[in-house]
C-alpha cells in the first residue's frame, strides 16, 4: 500500500523527495486523524484522499515560493509514464522523447483533470473510488477523464499517429 501511494504521489508531483516526503506526512495524517476513519469504508480511498489534499497543499505552496535550484532531484529524470512501441530496442531514443512528452502533458493539465487521470490510469482506480477521493460525482470523474483524454490527445498527436 505504501508503494502505491508513493507512487501517486511521484506521479503527481514529479518529484521522488517531495513524494517520499508527503508519502510519510500522509501516514501521520492518517495516524492522527485515525479516529475519524468510518467503519466500513475502504481504508485506501480515504488514504488518497488525504495524500491528494496534501499534494495540492504542496502544489499552491510551491507557487508562491519559488523552488530552490539545489533542490533539483536526478530521480525525477525517471519516468513511469511511458507510450511503449512496438519497435525494436534501437528507437529508446524516441522512446525518451515520448515518455517525456506524455510526463509534459500530464503536468500542464489542470489540477482537477490531471488528479482524475493519475488515479484513472496510473492507479487503477475506478470512477467511484476517484470520486470519494477527490469529492465529486462518478459523472463528474468520467467527465474530467473524458476531457484529460482530449487534452492529452491534443498535445501528443505527433505521437499517435
């Protein structure tokens, strides 16, 4: 479970340290606030929900301070985002580029958009469970997955042709 959310959390702030880091805030969230747990609901939905707050936290802070360079972490150069071909290993060099491409396209979707389709596609969540987590309708989340894809497609039509 922690791996899984280590690796949301990666995804979402592209980052290894800043995902470590709200990765543990998360469990003392959970540690803290284990009395308002309802009996009864999935223990990872309220997991998310708590790590996805926190990452948001994290995001509109870092908008307001400007990140130190020395902060710089080689391991987001590392990507689970990835458009696999059915090439040969002689085209990892635009399979870099795509997988970068693709890493791009997700971070400059909006906050709403992008939260619905690393938990949609990189977490395997289903629409109900994205919805309790991110405090919508599972018409609202098939809504933002529909318009992430149109977005995503749009910036990688080089790539799907």
């Amino acid at each position: 479970m922690a791996g899984a959310l280590r690796g949301f959390l990666y995804r979402y702030t592209q980052n290894g340290h800043d995902a470590g880091d709200l990765a543990q805030e998360t469990f003392v969230r959970i540690y803290q606030h284990r009395a308002r747990f309802r009996p009864g609901a999935r223990f990872s939905t309220w997991m998310f929900q708590i790590a996805l707050n926190l990452a948001r936290s994290r995001a509109r802070w870092q908008k307001r301070i400007p990140p130190d360079s020395l902060d710089w972490d080689s391991e987001t150069q590392n990507s689970k985002f990835q458009i696999y071909s059915g090439g040969d290993a002689g085209r990892s060099e635009s399979r870099g580029e795509r997988t970068a491409a693709v890493k791009t396209a997700i971070a400059a979707l909006p906050p709403d958009l992008r939260d619905a389709v690393i938990l949609a596609e990189y977490e395997e969540k289903s629409q109900a469970e994205i919805a309790a987590i991110v405090g919508t309708t599972p018409k609202g989340v098939e809504t933002r997955l529909y318009r992430a894809r149109q977005h995503l497609r749009k910036a990688l039509q080089k790539y799907l042709q």
